[in-house]
C-alpha cells in the first residue's frame, strides 16, 4: 500500500516537472527572437515545434534544442562528433577550466549591471558549459531576459539543452545565426570563431561582444612535453572589426592533471590536435600527469560608433 502511494506521489512529481519544464520552453522561446534560418520571419512556439508566419516549421527534440541549421544535411555530422563533446563534458565536469567560467560570470555580472535586463547569446557554446553558468548568474540576479545557445554541433546542443532549462539551444551556425537583429545585450564567443559582421548586426548598439581567446602562457607545459620548439600565443593579433575594446582582463593558473585521458582530452580541445606530427603525438600519449599553465584572455567589445569604411568581410580573431 506505501509503495502505491509512493509511486502515485512520484508520477505527480514527475508530472509537475514536465509542465515547469514545458512552460520554462515557452518562456525562454519567446523572450529569445529567434528568427526562421529559411526566411527570416521571427519564430514562435506552437507544440513541440517553432514555426514562422510563413511555413516554416522546426521540431524542438525532446531533448529541449532546435535544428535550424539552413542546410538540408543535419547537424549529425557538422561539427564536433558526440564522443569529442562526451569527452570534453567529462573534462569540463573535474572542474579545470571553473576558473575561466567564474571569471566570465564576474564580467557577465558586471556588464549586467548597465543594463537592467539581459539577452544573451552564446556563438559556439558548445555543450553549453559556461552558457549553463552564465544563464544561471542572470537568472539569480532577476536580470535573465532571454539565452540562446548556438553550435553547429547537434551533439553538443544535445547535451547542453539536457542540463539547462534555462537556455533555448538551437544547431545553428555563428555565421547567419537564427537570431532577430538588434536584439542581444551580450553575444559570448568562447574559444569559438567571431564573425564580426554577424555580432554586429545582432547586437544592440549598446550591446558588447565578450571573447574569450587563448593567452600568451596557453597550455605552455603542454606544448613543451609535445613539440620540440614551442611557440607562445600572440596576444596582440586579437581585434574584432567595426569594435573596439571596453575591457580586457587576463586569467591565469595552473593545474594539476593526473591521468593520460584528460590530457589527451584537453589537448584534442585545441586547434593543434590536427596538426601534429607523429613523433609529438607519441610523446603526448606517453604523459601520465601533467601541472599545466591555463591562460586566457577575458575581452569585452563594443561597437565602434563611427564605424570604419568597409570591414573585412568574415574577419575573425584568430
Ligand atoms: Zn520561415
């Protein structure tokens, strides 16, 4: 008889989830602006679907995210596969890059502060680890006006849709994003590509980008166990075109890692994993443990007021 009542009880608990859940969707669909990838008319939920006034219809997954890559292909095989986004939510989860993530959510905190309430927009959120984070710190301080998370990845939609009811993933790509123009707050680019022209134009004129990019010291260790004349990143090079910089901070610590798995994993998360020879590939799987140098580069942008003739077409900064 207490298992029945148990069990009633659990059914009801679930049930009243699914509707929090189902009505948070609505919410965050509505406050984002999405617009449709076909025709650009804005997009509004009806059901498990976003549809726009002229047709167009994408289902939302049960997993929360959206398609709405333009292209007839899926996401299934554009960007990362779903073991690299596994392996990287497994890296991510021991709490090595917490520190980057704490240092956005101080600037994020900060930059709200000018605003009042917040859009945001994550270009290249991946499986939405600081997205996640990001939403959460609005969220907590009544600011959390709206949150997209955009990648070209379904896998890490997938994932990041899973563990955050308080952003609306969508597959996309950060270079025609499904995103009404004029509309974002902040647009976040974390080790993801920054197409100028794009963050422009969904960006409010008082809006700002905040990139995150590798600093100087970036995986030093790392890059002296592999190769044998390591370079330093250029710091200088970073610039995104029609912005110029509010801030710029630098985060820097080191940690300790001690298995091969999330060395080799933290090592595939960069751009050198496809480009190293075989002799640095056998010293890196030869690494049991490693105190490496994290260093990034915090940069927030805001567009320019007299923008500069013509800007490069696609720029990114790096
Ligand atoms: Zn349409």
């Amino acid at each position: 008889m207490g298992a029945i009542v148990l069990a009633v009880l659990y059914l009801k608990w679930i049930e009243n989830l699914c509707y929090n859940i189902n009505n948070v969707n609505d919410e965050r669909n509505e406050k984002m602006m999405l617009i449709c990838p076909h025709c650009g008319a804005p997009l509004v939920r009806e059901g498990q679907a976003l549809r726009c006034r002229n047709g167009h219809s994408y289902d939302i997954a049960r997993a929360g995210y959206c398609n709405l890559l333009q292209s007839s292909r899926s996401g299934e095989h554009t960007g990362d596969s779903r073991e690299m986004v596994m392996a990287r939510r497994r890296f991510l989860d021991r709490g090595y890059y917490a520190g980057l993530a704490e240092a956005l959510c101080a600037q994020v905190h900060n930059l709200a502060a000018g605003y009042g309430a917040v859009r945001l927009v994550d270009a290249g959120c991946g499986e939405g680890y600081y997205t996640r984070k990001l939403a959460q710190i609005l969220q907590a301080s009544g600011q959390l006006a709206g949150s997209v998370g955009i990648d070209i990845s379904k896998s890490a939609t997938q994932y990041a849709a899973k563990r955050d009811p308080l952003t609306q993933y969508v597959t996309g790509s950060v270079y025609h994003m499904p995103v009404a123009g004029n509309c974002a707050d902040i647009v976040c680019s974390i080790f993801a590509p920054t197409p100028a022209e794009e963050f422009r134009r969904v960006l409010k004129p008082e809006g700002v980008a905040l990139c995150v990019v590798p600093g100087a010291e970036h995986l030093w260790e790392l890059k002296c166990a592999v190769y044998d004349t390591p370079y330093k990143n250029r710091e200088e090079k970073y610039s995104l075109d029609g912005f110029q910089v509010k801030d710029r901070r630098k985060i820097m610590y080191r940690v300790h890692i001690d298995n091969a798995d999330d060395i080799q994993t933290l090592f595939a998360m960069t751009p050198y994993a496809h480009r190293t020879p075989r002799c640095g590939l056998e010293r890196l799987h030869a690494l049991r443990e490693l105190d490496v140098t994290l260093s990034f580069l915090l940069l927030t942008f805001c567009p320019q007021i007299e923008q500069s003739a013509f800007p490069e077409k696609g720029s990114m900064i790096y």
